[in-house]
C-alpha cells in the first residue's frame, strides 16, 4: 500500500476558538499516527482568520508533543518570509526535541500580498528571487557541505528531511538540480501536476541525500460512510476556498449539503477543476479515487488534506481511508 500522510492546516471553525483548533489538531494527529499514516504536516499561512498554523515552528512541536513515532513537519515553511539561519535554529531545536522524525518542507510562494511583508520586514519578491541560493544555505546550516562563517546551534549536524514543495515548473526543476524529494500541491493546484511530476524525475540528478526521485502529491480526501455524508461533509472547505479565492476568507463554516449547485458557474468550474486530486465519499469511492489518482501520478506517496467542520468527522475520515486502502 501507498505511504499515506496527512497535511492540516488547523482550521479554525465558526464558533470556535484558536485553543480548540490545536486541541483538535493534537487528537486528530494522534488518530493519525494510531492508523499509520507516515507523516503529520501543517503548512504556514499568516493573517488569515480560519488558520491556526501561522506559527508553523510551534505548532508542529504541539503535534510533537502529542504524539510519538508519526514523521511530523512543514508542508511548507514559506521560506522567503524567513531568513536560512532561523530555520535552521528553529528545526534543529525541533529535532533536538523529537529526534529522527522531522521533515522541513519548503515553498517559494512569498506572503499573501503586501500587508504581509510590511508586517514581516521584508522584500517578499526580492525573497522569492533568492529561494534556490537560500535553500542551499539552509541545507548547509544542517549538513555543513558548504563552508559557512556561522553554525547553528540548535540545527548543525541535525538529522531533517528536507522537501522541495510546488504547484509549478519552477519547484519541480530545483528540486530534480538539488536532488531532493518533490511534493506537489495538487489538491488545490492542479494544472500543472503531469508536467512538473515529469520534469523532475527527467531532470533529476542524484544528491548525497537522495538517490533517485521520489514523489509526494497532494489529495483532498474525506470519507463518511455513504457518499452522500461524505459530499456534504466536503461543503466546508469548498466554502472555504471560495472565500479565499474571491477575497472573503474566514472561519471554517458548518456544511451546506448542496452548496456547490448555488454557486455561479465560474465558481463551481473552480472547485470541479480540482476534482482530479479530490477524494470525497464511501471509504470504496474514496478508495478508486485514490488508486486511479496514484496510478495516473506514479506516485511514492500521498498526503491528505480535507478540513471537516467536525473534528471527530475528520478522524473517521482516516480511519475509514487507511482500512480502505488497505483492504
């Protein structure tokens, strides 16, 4: 069977509070590791009022501490809001905690628009520019390959997984250049999923780290025990990518059982276009998805997102997908 993972974004719910949205995180991750899913990841997203991961660093040591063997991680730091060497320091101090299970997955995509880099002090473009450079920096704060005037401490000689995360070429081409593992974003970008995942294994040139490619995609996941519940289940975050997309982000609302047939065309050709990498329905439905998905991609592994208004009907979720998968 496929090595499955889980990616969350620490939703938080209409009604409820930013405490309860890591609280919930903390069991959810446990009912993760208790079924065998690999990895635990959050990814970072600032300002936003429906996302508790901003702190990305902090939150991940919270699923740290609430677990013990699960991989957990970045899906992704967004590196240009960053500098390499608080990185380093910040996931060395991660390892140096939870030894032999950290992964640090990394994106170029900068802050949401300029009220973010006036807040973070930065050249969010000119950051952008820099990524491939401060990637082989950070690299180097862990593994001293390159010759660097400073070590950090937390973080030299610690033992992290490094990612190259993506939803276009670019992430695809410096990831095969530096010869590391490649996750795509295809569970709410897409279109350039086939092209990316060909020029990286095309491109690939084996590192110290890794010998030969390996692939993580993305998938939005949810399942219930009919497909009916698992569509109506699915309605919160197709609200919630709405929202962002049209400007209004807020709080994960409750579903809306038939909301996608209220929408406008324009918006329901959005959220049917990622229906690719979208497996929603009865632990059967979700398991074709998934296994015509891996067999279209090649592949390794795949992560999982899907926020459900209620937590517990995220943890059946993976319950029923990983006995799904492996039946």
């Amino acid at each position: 069977m496929i090595p499955l993972s889980v990616l969350d974004l620490i939703p938080v719910r209409e009604g409820s509070t930013i405490s309860q949205a890591f609280d919930a995180a903390g069991k959810l991750a446990k009912v993760a590791e208790e079924n065998g899913y690999k990895r635990y990841w959050i990814a970072e997203h600032h300002a936003t009022e429906g996302i508790a991961g901003g702190a990305t660093s902090l939150a991940i040591s919270h699923i740290g501490h609430c677990t013990s063997t699960i991989r957990i991680g970045s899906g992704g730091i967004m590196l240009p809001n960053h500098n390499p060497f608080v990185i380093a320091e910040q996931f060395g101090t991660l390892e140096a905690l939870f030894p032999g299970r950290v992964d640090l997955g990394l994106g170029r995509a900068p802050g949401a628009g300029g009220r973010i880099a006036q807040a973070l002090r930065k050249d969010l473009m000119a950051a952008a520019d820099n990524f491939p450079s401060d990637v082989v920096e950070l690299r180097a704060l862990f593994t001293g390959d390159v010759d660097l005037p400073i070590k950090a401490t937390p973080g030299f000689g610690a033992d992290i997984e490094m990612w190259m995360l993506g939803s276009s070429l670019f992430g695809a081409q410096l990831a095969a250049k530096l010869g590391m593992p490649y996750a795509f974003a295809s569970h709410f970008a897409p279109d350039h999923l086939d092209e990316a995942l060909r020029v990286y294994r095309e491109r690939f040139e084996p590192s110290p780290y890794l010998d030969t490619p390996h692939v993580m995609a993305a998938m939005t996941a949810i399942a219930a025990d009919s497909d009916q519940e698992a569509f109506d289940l699915a309605t919160s975050q197709d609200q919630s990518f709405v929202r962002l997309r049209t400007g209004d982000p807020g709080k994960l609302p409750p579903p809306v059982p038939g909301y996608r047939d209220t929408l406008p065309m324009m918006q329901r050709a959005m959220l049917e276009r990622m229906d690719v990498a979208r497996a929603v329905g009865s632990p059967d439905t979700v398991r074709d998805s998934i296994s015509r998905f891996v067999e279209r991609t090649g592949a390794d592994e795949l992560i999982l997102s899907g926020a459900t208004y209620d937590p517990a009907a995220r943890e059946k979720s993976l319950r029923l997908i990983m006995q799904a998968m492996g039946s």
